[in-house]
C-alpha cells in the first residue's frame, strides 16, 4: 500500500523544516512506501523554497494555492491530488507525532481498521501540558459532537484512512474539521483510535480565532441535519470528490 501524506499550511516554513526530514526518517525505516504534499494558502515564507530543496532528496511536494484559503477545503484539495491508497492528513505544527504514522499505517494494512484517528482520550493518548481552560474548549466542542459518531476524539485534525472511505458525497469545506465530516459521512466499517499525546506547536501562531468557532458550530448544525435527514444544504462551499 502506498501512503499520501496531505499536510495543510499557512507560515509554517519553521516547522516543516523539523518535520519533513522526522517523517521521512520514520517511513524509511519502516520501508513504507509514502508521499508528502504540503498544500500552502501562499504562505510567502520560504515554504515553497524550502520543499523544492528538500523534494530532491524525499519525495516530498507542494500546491501553492493563492487567492483561497481554509484548512478543510486545503486537505481536501490535497486528498483530491494523491494517488495513495491510504490517506493520512496531520498538522504542520508537530502538535500531531510523527512517530505515530507507522503504528496507525499498520492497523490498516492489516485490516484491522479502515479508519484511524490520532486521539488524546484513548490510553496511551494525552494533551500535554495544557491549561483548564483550554481543557474545558475542547472537551465542549466534543460533547457537542458527541452524538455524531462513537469516536471520543471527535475534534482531532490527524485521520489516517483507505481512499475507499472517504466520502463520495457532498461535503462542508466551511466547517474547518473535516475529519467529523468524515466520521459522519464516510464509507467505512472500522474506525480505531491510536493514542497520540498532542504538544503545543514549536513554532508561530495558533489559527483558533472566534471565526473558527462560529464555523465549527454551523458546520455541527449541517451534520445534525445530514445524521436526521441524510441531506446538506445546497452551497457554493461545498464540493464532492469525484
């Protein structure tokens, strides 16, 4: 099997800089076969310089987007662009461990899931060093969510899957957690989750911003009414894989 790994950006150059040479270590070692594709909202940051250096060495790309931006509609537009069997999207800001790829990659090419989600609320898993009021967020936005889907971490932003199940349908690329669009949507029978323990990034500032929230909320009220109804709303923003 091969892996696509779809990695979102937007002035990240600092940390992509640590975490490209650690993933490819990683997947070397372990003989997978594997891609990168970092797919940048014009960062204008070195970013772009930085891949074409490294993609001589790893085979590592990237899809420079200008004039759109948006962290679903950037995974998605990667996942649309690799050929991998398995997909896999993460963070650029090492908060999501590289070091996991490999044992969520294995509970797939064993068949032993369809669909992994990196998760801090299984053992093993974790959130670092994070303050309560921190804690309090995310635990509201996933009780929220929680009657979508058996996952407990349903806010995670590191999903590993079969391209097979991904969905086929529309999808809500204004929400900005496209892995709950997934849970609901996707055309897969087993879902695991393998513990991570998130860090805080390295590197630059966080994108969380009210906005965001406010997204989060309507992107809910859509997968509410899709759960009900198996329907979504007929919208610009939305698009299907084809």
């Amino acid at each position: 099997m091969h892996l696509s790994i779809v990695i979102p950006t937007y002035k990240e150059h600092d940390n992509l800089k640590e975490l490209i040479p650690k993933i490819d270590s990683l997947l070397t070692s372990r003989h997978v076969l594997y891609n990168i594709l970092i797919v940048d909202d014009a960062s204008d940051d070195g970013s772009e310089e930085l891949i074409s250096s490294l993609s001589k060495i790893m085979p590592v790309a990237i899809n420079v987007r200008r004039g759109v931006r948006g962290l679903s509609s950037a995974v998605f537009d990667g996942i649309v662009a690799t050929e991998g069997d398995v997909i896999c999207f993460m963070d650029a800001d090492l908060s999501h461990p590289p070091e996991a790829l490999s044992g969520m990659f294995d509970l797939i090419l064993h068949n032993t899931a369809d669909l992994v989600v990196g998760s801090r609320l299984v053992k093993g898993g974790g959130m670092g060093q994070w303050p309560w009021y921190r804690r309090f967020t995310s635990w509201g936005a996933r009780m929220l969510a929680r009657p979508l889907t058996s996952i407990k971490d349903v806010t995670s932003g590191f999903f590993m899957f079969k391209r097979s199940a991904f969905p086929q349908g529309t999808l809500n690329l204004e929400g900005f957690k496209l892995g709950l669009e997934i849970l609901v949507k996707g055309n897969y029978k087993r879902a695991h989750e393998y513990p991570i323990v998130f860090h805080d990034r390295v590197h630059g500032q966080s994108k969380l911003s009210g906005k965001v929230m406010t997204e989060y909320l309507k992107q809910l009220a859509q997968l509410y009414r899709y759960k009900l109804f198996k329907s979504t709303p007929d919208k610009p923003s939305n698009r299907v894989l084809q």
